[in-house]
C-alpha cells in the first residue's frame, strides 16, 4: 500500500517570518541599546585593527584575484584593499575575530555578535559608494548601528535557550543568520524576499565546532565569523534576484534543519526580538581571552601583585584551583600540548598562568616565542578547575549573566591566599561606567597601531561623539579608517 507525499507548498516557518518582520518593522527606541551600540562598533573597529598587525591573518586578506580592485566597492579599514561587499566582508569579519577580543554574548550557546560588522559595514559602505556614483544619497552611520543592533538581538535571542554546540554545530552559524537578515534589509528585500533569504541561511551548509576543541583547534575559529557574515551578503544578494527560498525548511519531515542538525528539536524562546542583546552584550576589555576566562584573568592578575608585594612569584605555586562554571570546564578546561594560538586562547590553564607569571595577558603572549617560556607549562599542570554549581545557575539567570571565576592559591610552603572571587568581567553591563572609559582608551591605544597622528585625530574627531557619528555618510567613515 502506497502512501503518498504532499507536495503542497506550506506556509513559510514562524521563526522565518518572526526574524523578517522584526527587521523590517521594529523601531529601536532604547538610547542604551543605541548608545551601546556606538561604543560597540569602535570597540569592533579597534579589534580589527589590531589584527592587522599579525602577519597569519594578513595573509588571508584582499581580493580573491591579486590584484582586483571593483569600482564602487567596498573598502577594508586598516588596508588600501577596495573590493566587492561579499569579500570585503570576508576580510572585515575576518580582522574582527581574529585575536579574540570582540564582544560576547553567552547563552546555551556563545557568540560574538559584533562578527555580524563584517557584512553590515561592507554592504552599508558598498552600497553607498553606488548611490553616489548614481546620483543617489549614501546610507547613514546609523543605519549600521540599527542593523547592528538588530543582528545582535537575533543572533543572541536563538542562542538564549538553544545551544548548537551541543549538536555539534558552531555558533557561527548565527552569524550567517543575523548578517542575512540585516544585509537583506539594508540591499532593500521585501518581506517575500527576505523570508527566503533566512531560509537560504538555515538549509546552508553549517560550520562543525571542530576547529576549537581538541585535538584539532586552529586558526579557522580566527575566520570563520569572516566566512559566515560573507555567505550571508552572498545569500541575500542571491534572494535579491529573486531565487526562490525553503519554506519549512526548520520543519520538514526528514529534511529540515531540525531534524536533520537539531535532534528533532524546535527552537525555544525566552523573549521576542528588540534590545534587549546589545543592551546586555559583553565587552572585552582588558583580555584577548575567551570569555568565559576573563573573570579569571583579572582574578589571576590580582594574585600576581599579591605575590609580587609579598616578594614571592609564581614559581612559588604549589597548586591552584578554579572554581568556576559548566560551560567554562567543557569549553576550555585543557590538558596537554598546546599547539597553536587558537589552542592556547582557549585554554584556561595557560590564559591563567601567564599573568600569574607576567603581570599581563595581551594577545601577542599566545605566540610560540612566549609559550616556549618552560614556567608556563609548570604552573599549568598545577591548575585545576571544578564546577560551582551555583556559578553555573547564576551563568544562566537571566538578570544576573555572570561568568564568575574564583582562584586559590596553594604556595609551597603550606600557604593558602585568600580566594579571589570575581563574578562580573569589566566588559559586564553591571560594570558598564567602569568599563567604557577604558573601551575608549582601548579603541585609542588600537588606532594608534595603525595610524598616523593627525589621522587618529580626525578619526576621533568624528567617531567618539554618538551625535556626530551616527551623522556621517558611511563611505566617509570608512574613508577616514583607510592608510
């Protein structure tokens, strides 16, 4: 007996339609949210150009043919590169995940949201230079704090209550997803068109996480923010010719995302899309370190100067141990050789020793010159994390988000220290008015690396006042930002 398909097309998937008309018809009035949104796009910026100064990710950079140059195209802060948006893009999503110090949203699953810059600053500036060129106005500087904003709050809202790495997916699969609808609504999608965009994202092929676990973590988890928030603008430019989209494609029977990547599960939601992400999202301040360390770190740097003071050092340690959260033990709790810097930024043991030894963790101290150092690889192997279980409720509760560490320190001499408690990093909103001041000394020390002195003037003259940012054509900004 024979049982038959329908092939009757459904009606598109909610969480399709949810994300469209959020981008298409939500009015962002939250000034935090917009403010935060201004101090989050020099910090991204800054980032970016810091890893202009590491030769690995250099490399990587330019168009995909030597020597291409597209008229009207996008431009790559930092570099004299002009190229079209889905590669620029690339190489601007790619100089901000780099080193690791952009911002972080944590959740069930962990992100960096800032990432989805890399499609929204080369589209928005792509697109600008063309209405130029066609007699048209360009786009506006707060036009990209809005899809900021916007691609932030997708992408943290699905990954409140679902997690995909624990399927084995990375989180950059909501890059894909946020940049898609975004960069879809700054290229002018209707609802139609953009619906299927987003299903273009979901029936993409998606990113496995084993680029950052042992034993295979490299370099790729540097990139491939780059790579997803790219696949984005090429997606949305793919719907623009009006390619049709997947319906169901969360919800098929067999072949939908759900069933095929999510064990057969939908995705949950704990709230609708507004502000509420950039309003909450984590900045890296003092430490290119995984997030879920930097509590840690400042604990650690606390104990060098205790140790210091006391005219002891860190060969003093007999042991030290970690109280800390679920997701900091299954994410960077590591053993064992460290291979690279992408191994080592994601090992606590070593993201703990260095400032214990150093007084300082800055990126350059992942290379192979500092991590040859034999100290480190002893106070490692005397490091031990455990879970507090109330660490890990306090990780998930929605008004608290902490990512608290404690260390104690055993010296040899049968000394325990005090154990240093940290629960909210610098970058935490409920640390937000100690925090920004050295966001912007941050973003100052980063435009130095790469500019002269009259160039970071002018650039500071029309990015640190929101009011005078938020003004200024976009192709002008980034004209400020090129050498």
């Amino acid at each position: 007996m024979s049982s038959h398909i329908s092939n009757e097309r459904p009606q598109p998937d909610q969480v399709l339609t949810d994300i469209a008309d959020y981008v298409l018809n939500y009015e962002i009035k939250n000034d935090l949210a917009w403010k935060t949104a201004h101090y989050c796009l020099l910090d991204t910026i800054g980032c970016g150009l810091e890893a202009l100064t590491y030769p690995a990710c250099t490399k990587l950079l330019g168009p995909i043919v030597k020597g291409t140059v597209v008229p009207n195209g996008a431009k790559v802060p930092g570099t004299q590169f002009q190229l079209d948006p889905i590669q620029a893009a690339f190489n601007i999503g790619a100089i901000i995940r780099w080193l690791d110090f952009n911002d972080t949203w944590l959740a069930a699953e962990w992100g960096h949201p800032s990432d989805n810059l890399g499609g929204i600053l080369a589209t928005a500036d792509w697109l600008s230079r063309t209405n130029i060129a066609e007699g048209k106005a360009p786009l506006k500087m707060k036009q990209v704090l809005e899809a900021m904003i916007m691609a932030h709050e997708i992408q943290g809202v699905i990954a409140l209550e679902n997690s995909f790495n624990k399927v084995g997916l990375d989180h950059v699969l909501l890059v894909k997803l946020a940049s898609t609808a975004v960069v879809g609504k700054l290229i002018g999608l209707t609802r139609d068109e953009l619906i299927n965009a987003v299903s273009l994202a979901f029936v993409d092929g998606q990113s496995l996480r084993t680029y950052r676990h042992a034993p295979n973590t490299g370099s790729r988890k540097s990139w491939a923010a780059g790579d997803a928030t790219s696949r984005a603008v090429r997606l949305a430019l793919i719907a623009q010719t009006g390619e049709m989209g997947y319906p169901s494609v969360l919800t098929a029977k067999t072949w939908g995302f759900y069933d095929v990547s999510f064990k057969g599960n939908e995705f949950k939601f704990q709230r609708d899309y507004g502000s509420y992400v950039m309003e909450n999202v984590l900045f890296k301040i003092s430490f290119p370190a995984e997030f879920h360390s930097q509590t840690a770190v400042e604990a650690a740097m606390t104990l060098h100067h205790q140790l210091k003071e006391s005219g002891k050092s860190a060969e003093d340690i007999k042991k030290i141990t970690i109280r800390t959260h679920e997701a900091c033990i299954r994410i960077i709790d590591k053993k064992g050789p460290l291979n690279n810097p992408a191994d080592r930024d994601h090992a606590i043991q070593y993201m703990v020793a260095v400032p214990l030894i150093f007084g300082r963790l800055t990126a350059a101290d992942y290379e192979d010159n500092i991590a040859s150092d034999p100290r480190i690889d002893i106070l490692r192997d005397k490091i031990e994390c455990v879970e507090d279980l109330q660490f890990t409720t306090d990780y998930h509760d929605p008004e608290k988000r902490s990512i608290a560490n404690a260390l104690t320190v055993e010296l040899n001499d049968g000394t325990v220290l005090e154990e240093i408690v940290v629960e909210y990093p610098i970058g935490h909103k409920r640390r937000r008015d100690e925090g920004i001041p050295e966001l912007i000394k941050k973003y100052k020390v980063n435009l130095a690396r790469i500019f002269p002195e009259k160039q970071q003037r002018i650039v500071l003259e029309n990015s640190l006042e929101y009011d005078t940012l938020i003004n200024l054509d976009v192709n002008k900004f980034v004209d400020l930002l090129v050498i």
